[in-house]
C-alpha cells in the first residue's frame, strides 16, 4: 500500500489535538464494513459506519452505529424527536455533508447536524470510523469524538 495520505478528518483531528490512530485500506478491494473490519483486523463491533437521514420534519439526523447492525428507524425518529425518519439517497450526500457514501465521517461535515451514536461505542476504549475517504478510517476514543461532533449516545440498532 503506498504511503497514507491524510484526509480532512485527520487534519481536524490534528488542529483539535485529538489523539487518533489511522487506518488505511485503499487497494485491499473491501467494501462493506464487515470486509473493512476483516482487512484492519479489527472486531465488527468496533468498526461503524455513519449514517445520514431525513426525518419528516425535513432536519437531518446522522446516525453511527456498528456496522454489521442496521439503523432501527424507529428507534431513530425516537431518538431524534421526529415521527419519522428515512435515510438520504446517496446522491443528495455530498452536496449535504461533503463526503460520498461509503466515505462519510461524522467529522467535519459541511455543517454540523443532530448526531447519534449506537450506545454500545461506550463498551469499547476506541472505536474506528471513516476518516472522510474510501480507504481510510481513523481510531479514536468515543468521548474524544465529543471533542469535535456534539452528539448523544442512543439505542439505535435492530
């Protein structure tokens, strides 16, 4: 693999003085987050995906849960407030946060949006998500992320 590069994420992470591990699994073919997981060596559990979704009042939610789980939508809308929510199509995903699905990152979005995290990140010293770009995620303690990204932890998963 060649020498990683260092994404906005990681820049954000660095301004902040957040301190990260980053992993990069460019060229390695994996794609779902099960295989991302597989190829880093890390437990599923650990690694999560970032979610984005509308709910009916037209606010955007993001969601970070585990990424073998799937986001219980109503456990969503209850978690946000809203009656209901449903996920963005992935064409309106980088004109809303910046980052193209399968690189989204709860980091450094165009602007900030209600924020939700699987409660059980809260069982784990550190947890790894995208760092912004396909190929890349970054590792850092849960609370450290409070640092950058106002969120609430929540029962969000099926």
């Amino acid at each position: 693999m060649k020498k990683q590069e260092k994404t906005n994420v990681m820049r954000l992470l660095d301004q902040q003085g957040v301190a990260y591990q980053s992993h990069c699994y460019e060229g390695t073919g994996a794609v779902s987050g099960a295989e991302v997981a597989a190829v880093l060596g890390q437990d599923p559990a650990r690694v999560f995906k970032t979610l984005v979704t509308e709910g009916r009042s037209g606010q955007h939610y993001v969601f970070v849960i585990p990424v073998l789980q799937e986001l219980d939508l109503k456990k969503a809308a209850a978690a946000s407030g809203e009656k209901s929510i449903a996920m963005v199509k992935a064409k309106e995903l980088l004109p809303l946060t910046g980052y193209i699905h399968g690189g989204c990152s709860p980091i450094g979005m165009k602007k900030p949006f209600p924020t939700f995290v699987e409660e059980s990140a809260v069982l784990y010293d550190s947890i790894l998500f995208s760092a912004g770009k396909i190929g890349y995620q970054v590792e850092l303690a849960p609370d450290d992320l409070e640092k950058l990204v106002a969120f609430q932890y929540a029962d969000l998963c099926e």
